[in-house]
C-alpha cells in the first residue's frame, strides 16, 4: 500500500504494467488487462500491479465502468493512479466536449461526436468526485517516474506536501495568483473586447477567428503558473496561429517538454495523443502542432530517452465508430511493461521499446 495521501506518493516494488490514458474505452480496457494476464478484480499470477495515467473518462462510450473498475482495483490495494486533466475538469466542475456521461449541460451538444454514451447516475456523481480526490498527481519510486502531462521538479516539489483532500485549495490559490497577474495586465477586459469583435462561439469550427492576443495572453498565464494545471496537463505558449482542437479554438499551444528534460530517471506519461502510425489528426479534432512528427512510435524520446508517452490515441475512438472503421486500426490502449520495457496493446501486439529516436 502507498505510505501517504499527499499529491506525490510512492509505489511499492515489484513489477508494473503501467497503462495509457483510458477515456471511457471500457472495452479496450478490459481487451488489455485480458491480454496482460490480469483478472477483472486487478489480480495477478505473477503479483504485477497496474498503475493508470490518468483521463479515466470523457469521449468514450462508458466512463462510469472504467472508473468503477480503477476505484476497485486501487482501494484494493491492487492498481494505482494518478490524476488527468480529465478528472481535474471535472473536479472543478469545468465541463468540456465529450464530458456529456457527467454534466448535463454537455450531453445534448455532446450527442453528435461522442454518442451513444453511459451517463453517470446522480448516486454515482459523488462517489465519483470522492475517488478521484483520494489520487495523487505524482507516483514515483527509485526506479521511474509517472505523471499524467509533464515532470518539472519545481511543480512536483509545489505539491510534495499537500494532501489530497486539498487538491482543489491548492488550485483555486494558484489560480488567484494567476488572476491578480491577468487583472494587473487588463486581460479580462481586452478578452472581453475581443468577443465581442469576434461573435462566434470558440466551439465553432467552422469559423476561424484571427489571433486573439488576449486570450493567448491570459491562457498561458493561468496555465504556466499554476503547477497542478503543468503537471496534469503541460507547459504553453502563445501561439502564433489560431488551430482548433479538442472542440474549441485555441490561441496557446503545447510544449514538448521532454526535450529539456535533464535526468536520467525515466518519466511515464499520457495526455499527448501518440499514434502508432501517422493519421489524419483533423479528423479527430487535432489540429495543434504534431509533438511527435519524426519521433519513432516505439521509442523512449526527450534530451536523454528517458521520457515516454503512452497515450495511443484511445480516446479518438469515437471517431472510428463514426466512420464505421475498425476499432483498434488507429486508436489504441497501451500499457508499458516495467522494468521489461516492452509495449502491449489492447488489440494482443507486443513490442520491446527502442532506446533512441
């Protein structure tokens, strides 16, 4: 069992399987455990563990059964997890697209990309939001790292200490901070002007707006100054043109962080979108700079190849079945086998890790 119920906790010893952002994919998540040798209850022949990245839910046909089937493994002391910006939205009751099984005000717009999908019951909500604040944001050992977006030692040490019952105390205080910087730089009233030069709805792909400078301004701000916000969902910068991704155009773009990543301690994370071969990530909704473009799918990646990315695109599913396209051709769940350094995947394809790009 962890030692601690702060934000950064310790895994035990012993072998792990380490698994990709999940999304709602129940099936592809039971494909998997199948494939590793795990029993529905998180068991295991040879005494593995699982450990999740994070973004349990969202997009995805059945969020509530993964997120039952992760709760009963990690308080049964057989799996373990850390927070995704997925479980921090909502936390914060932030919903985004593909958030509709949770919040009401999602489901109808939701219906076009994303149906059919499980709705959580309002018995189930509490629960819910009572797991995900008993996870940490960090796991690590002597032997490797997990985060769910991005390992920076002065985010991880920010939280170091806090409890997790606080997460949201946490946030909310680097998020006034933020605010008092947006405030002191008039963003909020520039932002404002800005919609009201540019009427349509961010959610609008058919509609592109011009560089929004504010809004660029502002999301960096709150996104680079809140370490929760890094760890869980990476570092930003300001873009120079307007892409639209994940629902909604966006003005500040993601940074490939591993690439100043200085240790040799190797670092496991999700959130990124790899592929196992290339795709056309418009279709998905992925029109933001390609993190990943000349980097084997395969690959340990960053300034000393210790940083590895296993989120393989599960969550585009829903895009698959739209299309009518078999399931695991381009979008997969992946799991990193530790310390044997191989990758398998929900559709029974292994494969040893290559050391370099």
């Amino acid at each position: 069992m962890l030692m601690n119920k702060t934000l950064v906790q310790t895994l035990p010893s012993g072998p792990l399987d380490i698994i990709g952002d999940i999304h709602g994919e129940y099936e592809a998540l039971c494909a998997l455990l199948d494939v590793l040798g795990y029993a529905v209850d998180g068991t295991h022949p040879e005494g593995r563990r699982l450990v999740f990245v994070g973004d349990f839910c969202d997009r995805g046909p059945n969020s509530p059964a993964v997120i039952k089937m992760a709760r009963d493994m990690i308080q049964a002391g057989r799996a373990y997890a850390v927070l995704g910006n997925h479980e921090i939205n909502l936390l914060r009751d932030d919903p985004k697209a593909g958030s509709g099984w949770y919040f009401d005000q999602r489901e109808e717009s939701d219906q076009r990309d994303y149906e059919p999908f499980v709705r959580a019951t309002a018995d189930e909500k509490g629960p819910i939001k009572d797991f995900f604040l008993s996870l940490p944001l960090v796991l690590e050992r002597d032997d490797i790292r997990i985060v769910h977006a991005a390992w920076l030692d002065e985010c991880v040490d920010a939280v170091r200490s806090i409890p997790t019952t606080e997460l949201l105390t946490a946030f909310d205080r680097w998020e006034e901070q933020a605010l008092a910087q947006v405030a002191e730089e008039k963003l909020v009233e520039t932002k404002a002007q800005e919609q009201i030069d540019w009427p349509y709805s961010l959610e609008d792909e058919t509609h592109q707006p011009p560089l929004l400078k504010a809004h660029a301004r502002l999301d960096v701000i709150e996104q680079n100054q809140n370490p929760i916000k890094i760890l869980t969902s990476g570092i930003e910068r300001e873009t120079s043109t307007p892409f639209y991704t994940s629902g909604k155009w966006r003005f500040a773009e993601r940074i490939p962080w591993w690439n100043d990543y200085d240790s040799p301690m190797p670092v496991v994370f999700g959130h990124y979108w790899r592929r196992v071969h290339e795709i056309d990530r418009s279709k998905v909704g992925k029109n933001d700079p390609d993190l990943f473009a000349g980097i084997s799918p395969f690959a340990w990646h960053g300034k000393h190849r210790t940083a590895l990315c296993i989120d393989y695109s599960v969550g585009g599913r829903w895009r698959a079945r739209k299309d009518g396209e078999p399931l695991t051709k381009n979008f997969k769940l992946a799991a990193l086998r530790w310390p044997e350094q191989s990758l398998v995947f929900d559709d029974g394809k292994r494969i040893k890790l290559e050391v370099g790009e």
